[in-house]
C-alpha cells in the first residue's frame, strides 16, 4: 500500500468514476418498453427484493420466461405465477424484447374498451378500443388485464375481452409455497414493506383463506411487526393490524448484510479493486517493477475466474489509469455488492527482508466472515500465511459492504515478486478467492 499524492488534483477522475457509477450502476427506473427475460442459469432463486440479502419466494429453470416490471442495482423485478411480484439477478437471464406470439390474443366483447394508462379505472384514458378489435394481453391482474397498445401499454378491463386460451404464459413454480404455513420467523433486517399493486388485502390472519378488513393501494408503506410464512404482519398509519402476502409487496432495502441459508456466487455482485494504477504506481519491486501492474493481472485473472462461476463482477479499474481511494469503496456501496476484494502486494523497508501473504479487514462484524473464508483458502498459496490482521485502509473503512484487502507477497522480496509476477500464482490466487467466496456464500 502506497498512498497517491495530491489526491485533489486528481478531482476530475472521481466526479468521472461518480458518474459511472451513478449513471450506469445504480439506475433505477421503470422499463419504458415492455420486456421478458428468460433464464440462463440452470437455477435461478427468485427472491423478495434486489440483492442476496433478501429471503428466496422460489426457484425458477432454465429456459423460463418472465415479465420484466423494473430494474434496481442490477437486479430485475419479475411478475411471476400468481401475481406474485420477485427479483432476479440479471446477470443470470437473457432479456429479449417481447414478442406478440409469447402472449395471449383476446379480442374486446363489449361494446367498446376503454384502455387506461394505469390498472384502475381513474387512471388517465389511453385510447378507446372497438368490439372485436384483437388485442395482445401481456399480463392479468385484479380484474385488469395490461396489453400492447400503440407500441407501448394500457389496460383494459378483463371482463370487457375475451381471452383466447387460459393459461396465462407465466413462470412454472418449482418450489411449493406454503401460503397457509403458521411457522413464524422473525425478519429483524426488515422495517417496513410497501405494497405493489392496489387492492392489497390485509387479512386477519397468514392465508388467503383469512377474512380481509381493508384493501390498500398500490406504494402504501406498512410497519413490519414479524414474519408468518410466505406472509407479514403489518400495522398501518391508522394503528390496524394484519397480514399481507409477502409476494404482492416489497420489503424495505437494508444497508445490513443478512446471509441467507440458499445464497450462491452465481447471485453474488462481487468488486475487485485492483490497487493503485497509472501515476499511482504502488510499491516497488527489487527490479524497480510496478505494484499497480500486478495488482491488475491478479484481479484479471480473478475476476475470469468468478465470472465463469456466474458472479457478477465489477471492477473499480481494469486499465492502467489512475484511481482515487475515495471512489473505489463507493462502487461497492452504490451497487450494494455482496463482497469487495482490494488486491495488492506489500513492501518492507529493505528489500528481502519480509514474505508471505496477510488478509486484512476493518470492521470485525462486517467482514471478518469474509476475510476467515478468503484467509482459510490462501493458506494454500505457496508462501508463508501471516493471517489476518485488522486494517485501517479507506477502501475498507468507508465501505458498507463486507470487504478484505489481500496483501498477497512482498513486492520488494525477490522470491515472492517471482511468484506476484507469474501467472500460475495469478491463477491459485483466483482459485484461492473463488474457493473462499464460495464457501462465504454457503
Ligand atoms: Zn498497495
């Protein structure tokens, strides 16, 4: 570790990496278009909200389709048999613009159609359609059925057409819900949820068998009391209580890591921070060779190796340019990635005198999980293990997410550069690292 010089000078590059970041990473937004993905992955959990720290609902199978709602941190919101609404990592699903012969065909049996902008009836008027117009039915809900409507959507009344089969072309589910299950768990990393849809039912008890009191419209926010099921308790602003289906609404997002018992690589979003880079060139080695150099062929070579396992992996740099310390943790956080992996290589005061590889953390709650899982399996590495050691780094301290920074040799020690310099060694760091994110996300 080396710390740049005169990091406000460099100013212009982190506003640029912000507005990467920003831009690109973190967007959230509505699909303007109308789109369906399919699964890529043999399995893919579908889970309550965007990120790895959320429950499972289910599981879906490759070559699944599934509509797209939104889009947050990677993650896409799909509507799923039964109006269930969940999230999936996008990087595990193929999106494809939806095509008419994927959905339904009705036709309008009333005298005429009004198609709404939105699926109740004060919502803006589209247009109106005539009887007989033919129709493409994208999805059903509450007695409203969304359709393509001059290349965009709208919604009709489903009891003012005729739908041609019945089998609406949602997900099979793979995984049984035990909607009437009276287990109950407590959730402590959930405050709140907010509904998705209107007329979101609050029953009197964990089923749909139960009597409902009050119906709620679509974005109303609910205090989560606990976790019955597939169902929550909530009290609303008026001080009723009851429970709604966990799949019609959305559960707050949490800055807290909860580790949940199906997780995988595959669903994790992974940063790797290669140290250093351009006029930031890192420590030396005997031969006047650059640390920076190192730190990205190794972060390369790991992040092929995750990649290839599913992950989802962003770099806070995969050239040769300068990075500042200060935007390289906010990758992690804006994304809410589920690992951040700082790599670099150490230095004594006299060359030769120190080996070995240390892993460090900051925050022992946060990521002394990871750092004993990525500890334990670069024990295997062929120099000496110096364990791990809490450090005070700034790509650590200012990140939210579970991190480590991984010194992995001394640069200046001529027999640890000729293994930092290998690619055979780059390769058993990859596998070490792959090795210990799988066993953490066990
Ligand atoms: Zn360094």
């Amino acid at each position: 570790m080396q710390k740049p010089l005169n990091w406000l000078k460099r100013y212009p590059a982190v506003i640029l990496l912000l507005i990467i970041v920003g831009v690109g990473l973190f967007a959230t937004h509505v699909l303007a278009t109308y789109q369906q993905i399919t699964i890529k992955a043999n399995v893919v959990n579908v889970r309550q909200g965007p990120g790895l720290s959320y429950d499972v609902m289910e599981q879906a199978s490759k070559g699944e389709s599934m509509n797209v709602i939104s889009q947050k941190n990677n993650w896409y919101q799909v509507r799923l048999s039964g109006d269930k609404i969940g999230w999936v990592a996008s990087w595990l699903v193929d999106n494809t613009e939806v095509s008419a012969t994927s959905n339904r065909v009705a036709k309008v049996t009333y005298t005429f159609a009004n198609v709404r902008k939105s699926s109740n009836s004060t919502s803006q008027l589209l247009g109106k359609l005539n009887k007989g117009d033919q129709i493409t039915v994208l999805y059903q809900q509450n007695g409203w059925s969304q359709i393509k409507y001059n290349n965009a959507v709208g919604w009709v009344q489903s009891s003012l057409i005729s739908v041609t089969d019945d089998a609406p072309t949602t997900v099979q589910k793979t995984t049984t819900t035990a909607d009437s299950s009276s287990t109950t768990q407590t959730s402590t990393d959930i405050q709140s949820v907010t509904t998705q849809l209107n007329d979101t039912k609050l029953r009197s008890g964990p089923a749909t068998t139960y009597d409902y009191s009050k119906t709620y419209a679509a974005n109303t926010k609910l205090t989560y009391v606990s976790k019955s099921g597939l169902w929550y308790q909530v009290k609303d602003a008026d001080g009723n209580t009851g429970y709604v289906a966990s799949w019609v609404v959305t559960p707050s997002a949490t800055d807290e890591v909860v580790k949940t018992s199906a997780t995988s690589l595959s669903e994790a979003t992974i940063v790797l921070d290669a140290g250093h880079g351009g006029s930031d060139v890192g420590a030396l080695s005997t031969g006047d060779k650059y640390e920076k150099t190192y730190t990205l062929e190794t972060v390369n070579a790991i992040a092929k190796k995750l990649r290839a396992a599913g992950a989802n992996v962003v770099l806070t740099r995969s050239s040769d340019k300068f990075i500042d310390l200060a935007p390289r943790p906010v990758v992690a956080n804006k994304i809410k990635a589920d690992a951040f992996i700082s790599i670099h290589f150490d230095s004594s005061t006299n060359a030769n005198e120190a080996s070995g590889t240390t892993t460090y953390y900051y925050s022992s709650s946060k990521d002394n999980t990871l750092a004993k899982a990525i500890n334990a399996q670069t024990k295997t590495l062929p120099l000496t293990n110096r364990g791990i050691e809490y450090g005070n780094y700034q790509v650590l301290r200012d990140n939210k997410r579970p991190s480590v920074l991984l010194e992995l040799g001394y640069i200046n020690n001529d027999t640890d550069f000729n293994y930092i310099s290998s690619s055979s060694y780059q390769e058993q760091v990859a596998t070490a690292v792959y090795n210990g994110l799988t066993d953490y996300f066990k």
